[in-house]
C-alpha cells in the first residue's frame, strides 16, 4: 500500500480541521464567536467630564479601556483627547475642535467606521446637537456622558461607555445623526435635554421619545430623525471658527423682567440674536415685550421659545422666530450657525422649521 505524500498529508490535516471548526460552530448554534469576527473600528474623541472622573481624578480614555477590557471585544478603538475638563467650562472653540477633529478623521481614515465623544453631562446635549448640525458624515456620532463618577456606588460611567461603543460600532446607527447613548437609550441629539440634578434617568426626549434602546448588547431603533442634519444639514464645520460664530444671548422671562436686559445684551454685550426662555406659551413678560419688538425692528432676530422643557412654540407674529419645540439652549445652538449664513428673519424662520 502506497504511503500518502505530504501533500495529501496535508490535505487530510486541513480537512480534519475544518470537521472539528464546523463541529464547533454548529454545537455554539451556528454563531462566529467575537474573536473570531473582523471588529469595526471606533474612535474616541475624550473631552472630560464625570464619565472620566474617579474620586482620584480625572482619567484618560486608556485608563478606561484599561478597567473595561471587554470593550476591546466590541471595536478596535482609536483614541483623541480633546480636553480633559468640566463640560461647563468647555467653550464655542473646544466644541468647534471637536467637530473638526471628528470631521478630519471622516476625511481622512476611511476605515474608522464610527465616532464616540466623552463629555460631562452638563453641555452633553449641547454638543451633541451641534455636531448634528455641522459635522458632515453618515457614520455613527455618539455622544455619551455620566451622572456618578466611575468606582463610586451605582456608577453609570462603565455601562454608558460600553452601550455608546456598541452604537458607534453598529450599522444600524449609520444616517441617524448625532445621538446621545446613555441609561440603554439611545436619544436623538435634537431633542434630548438633560432634566435631573445626579439620577441617571436624566436625559429625556420629551415631546418625541428615544430612538431607540441597547438591549442584550446590541442597539434598536425604533424610529429615525426626521429633521436636517449632518450630511443633509446647511452647515458645514470647514466654514465655521469662532470668530464667525456672532454673538448671542439667552433672556429669561419672570414676573417683571427687567426690560433693560434686552438693551444691554444688544448694546453691550453686542448680541446680533436673542433666544427668549419665554412662558410656556411662548410669551414673554409684559415688561419684555415693548423692548423685544424695539430690538426685532432694528434687526436684531429675536427667537421665541419657552422656559419649560418641552412643547412646540406656534408662530409668533412677523417680528419674532419661532423655534419649534428646541430648548432655548438647542436654539441658541441653531440661531449661532444660522447667524453665519443670513441675517434674513424669514430665512432663519425657514431655517430653524428645517432644522
């Protein structure tokens, strides 16, 4: 009997091989497991905030990984500090460095598949929703913060960030935007407002509901934004710097406001736009009023929203824009970017009824 040459030999090993890998993948009921699988590539742009902290003090995103080895099972991560702060001390600028580092990435690493940003939970909204505006890409933008800082009781830091890498690395994310992962929500950036001081049920979307939720380690959508936004938005991050960005300001409406507010954050602070945090029906104070159509007729653009979290603000005559159901903080948001373009009423109207 002939002997096998080592061809054969070799053949035979393979075969026997590839039995005992299809004996495998059939007893673990026909799923690749994760190291076996090519994993998406995410990167993380850090800016601080509570989702970083520990009660030693703020800590870098490796430090995170370090303490979280399971993310490693989830993506293959690329890591960007931006700043390592308090998100109430971050500025116009280190929103605007942010999404220009998000946007070079999208120009230039083809192969990252999505985008994660840390941030503290106090401006996670507001960033969010800006990077919604001017950041010009399909691919996941997932922001994501904490209430209770890392290795203290009940933390939230370790679930957000491992739930926000999950989004970010999935496909079903793709054209929804910029959102806000956080309490197994996912939020759209355009509606979600943070409401509670330390619970981590804080983020809510109020007048439309989350998009969708993370469940058994992979995210569900439920439903898509419907608004401009990202690649279909007007703005675009390679226009924008700080110097473009005009000032605005945001006035509170109360029993007898000071009508001297509004002169003074247009003569003063040299406001070009006022969003007013009105009533909840949209109107201002009695004392608001006569100085809010002086300022609206010399052309400055006065938007008026509503002072409580949720609701729709209908048209508000010919001097005023009506903001939808933005937050006056999202509002200032749109009426800054919007600021850059046209200095029209009607234009901004039509601006933020798209947006």
């Amino acid at each position: 009997m002939m002997s096998a040459t080592p061809i054969q030999q070799t053949c035979s090993r393979m075969w026997s091989w590839l039995a005992l890998a299809a004996v495998i993948f059939m007893a673990m009921g026909g799923i690749i497991p994760a190291w076996c699988q090519e994993l998406p590539t995410v990167k993380v742009f850090a800016t601080g905030g509570t989702i970083a902290n520990t009660p030693d003090g703020r800590v870098s995103v490796d430090a995170i990984i370090e303490a979280l080895p399971e993310v490693l099972e989830i993506a293959n991560l690329e890591i960007e500090d931006i700043r390592r702060i308090a998100s109430q001390h971050l500025t116009w600028q280190d929103f605007i460095d942010t999404a220009k580092a998000i946007q070079r990435t999208n120009d230039e690493e083809p192969d990252v598949d999505g985008y994660m940003v840390t941030i503290g939970s106090n401006a996670a909204e507001d960033l969010a929703y800006f990077l919604n505006l001017v950041v010009k890409t399909e691919k996941p933008i997932v922001v994501t913060a904490a209430q209770r800082a890392r290795n203290t009781l009940s933390e939230d830091a370790s679930r957000n960030f491992i739930d926000a890498l999950i989004t970010a690395s999935s496909p079903e994310a793709v054209g929804k935007g910029a959102v806000l992962v956080a309490n197994e929500l996912i939020h759209p950036a355009r509606e979600v407002t943070k409401n509670i001081f330390a619970r981590v049920d804080t983020w809510e979307s109020l007048d439309t509901g989350a998009l969708g939720i993370i469940s058994g380690g992979a995210p569900y959508f439920y439903r898509s934004p419907l608004r401009r936004h990202t690649m279909d938005s007007l703005f675009d991050i390679a226009d924008i710097t700080a110097d473009t960005l005009p000032g605005t300001e945001i006035l509170y409406s109360y029993t007898e406001a000071s009508p001297t507010m509004v002169y003074d954050a247009v003569n003063n602070a040299n406001a070009k736009g006022l969003v007013i945090a009105a009533y909840s029906t949209g109107s201002p104070s009695l004392s608001q009023v006569e100085p809010l159509e002086d300022v609206a007729g010399n052309g400055t653009i006065v938007v008026m929203g509503n002072r409580g979290s949720a609701g729709r603000v209908t048209d508000r005559g010919e001097l005023f824009v009506s903001p939808d159901n933005l937050t006056p903080q999202k509002a200032n948001t749109l009426l800054k970017l919007a600021l850059t373009l046209t200095d029209d009423r009607e234009e901004i109207q039509e601006i933020f009824d798209e947006h």
